[in-house]
C-alpha cells in the first residue's frame, strides 16, 4: 500500500499511509481513535475505495475491485463488532464465510474452526445472537477462516473481552499465523498488538508516522508515551 487517501465526502479520513505485509508475518496498525486504522482496513477489503493512491495484494492492484473480488482474490475481513447475522446458528454463519466457494471442502474446514473452538462445535445449532462477546468473536474469525484467506485482516478483534478471553483471542491469532496464514490487524490495545507482531506500524491523524519490528515499537518512548501510558 503506497500514498492511500480516503475520504468521507469532504473529510479526508486517510491522507498519506504507507506499509507492506510480508507473507507469513503479523501486521499491526495502532495508534489513537479517528486515526484512520479501520478505515484503511475497509478499504483494503474493498468496502471503500481511495481517493489516491494504491494497494497491492500479491502484485496485483486490487484498490477498484469490488468486495467480493477482494474476497475471491484472497483475502478476509473480520470486521470490529464481530458483524454476525444473529439470528441464524453459529454453522449457518460460520457457512457463509465460504459463500464464494465452489469445492467440496467446506465442511472439512468447518470441522477445523470447530477443532480450534471447541464451545462453537457443542454450540453449532444455537443462534449466533445468544452467545457470549467472546463466543460471538470465535464466530467471526471462524468466518472468516472458512474463505480460506491468504490475508486475514482483524479490525478490534479483542475490544469489550474479558481479560481470559482477550488472551485466548490473541493465542489464536498467532496460531493462524504458524499454520501460514498473514495477518493484518487494528488493535487499540497497543501493548497486547505490539507484543504479538512481527511489525508495525503507528498511523498518526491518517498518516503513517512509525514503523518497526514490534518489540521496537514497545521499546520506543514516542510510541510509549503516547500509546502505552
């Protein structure tokens, strides 16, 4: 991604940020609210579309296609709030992830994200809507796995979760990483995002300001004082 610009009518939400996600790494962007991060995620995933600049995915600009050529071209949204359809059962949604599908693999993967979220498999029938904060996000990321991402990006994926479940969320996301799957993700949590990347960046009033390995972030005082406290 070089140069992006995103605008909301007359409000330039995005001016100038810049970063690349190397494949098999995890990716974080942080930085204060109304920095313009999950901005940039919407627009990566096609949801909104530049006023400048580009996005590569693979070598291959992606930044005019819409978002289910995003989708098919390789790459998943979990979005911040988790976004189910609450009255349909955690399999009906976990199913929709694969919509673009056309193999005879779907209920293999189906099994997986139950294998790594046990509580979804006892609860497959059940309406998403009467799960927990920390279920309903299992959900979400169950979702998005079954499209078979090469590029899953997380928008706020620990927001309003117990510290236990925070943990786990953050485990299961480096877990998703060692099985070869590259992850881009929002986080304010800045501490928890920057102890789990490889690299990060730090957007600034929708610029990109800081980039580094993540311990280097942890360890810079700018990102210290105004992210860590």
């Amino acid at each position: 991604m070089n140069g992006l610009s995103v605008a909301y009518g007359a409000v330039e939400a995005v001016k100038d940020v810049a970063f690349t996600v190397a494949e098999g790494q995890i990716v974080c962007l942080v930085g204060a609210n109304g920095a313009g991060k999950s901005t940039t995620l919407r627009t990566v995933s096609g949801l909104l579309r530049p006023r400048r600049g580009e996005i590569l995915f693979r070598g291959r600009p992606i930044h005019r296609l819409p978002a289910h050529a995003v989708l098919a071209a390789g790459i998943a949204h979990c979005p911040e709030g988790r976004r189910l359809f609450a009255g349909m059962s955690v399999e009906e949604n976990l199913l929709l992830g694969a919509y673009l599908r056309r193999d005879r693999d779907v209920g293999q993967d189906a099994a997986r994200v139950y294998d790594l979220f046990p509580v979804l498999g006892e609860r497959r029938a059940q309406p998403a809507g009467l799960l927990s904060g920390g279920e309903q996000q299992m959900v979400a990321i169950g979702r998005a796995m079954m499209a078979r991402p090469k590029l899953l990006m997380f928008d706020e994926p620990t927001m309003g979760l117990s510290p236990i479940m925070i943990q786990q969320i953050l485990d299961t996301i480096a877990v998703l990483r060692d099985l070869g799957t590259t992850i881009l993700m929002v986080e304010q949590n800045a501490l928890a995002a920057l102890t789990l990347a490889d690299h990060g960046y730090v957007i600034d009033l929708g610029r990109t300001t800081l980039s580094g390995p993540g311990k280097d972030l942890l360890a810079d005082r700018r990102v210290r004082q105004a992210y860590l406290g």
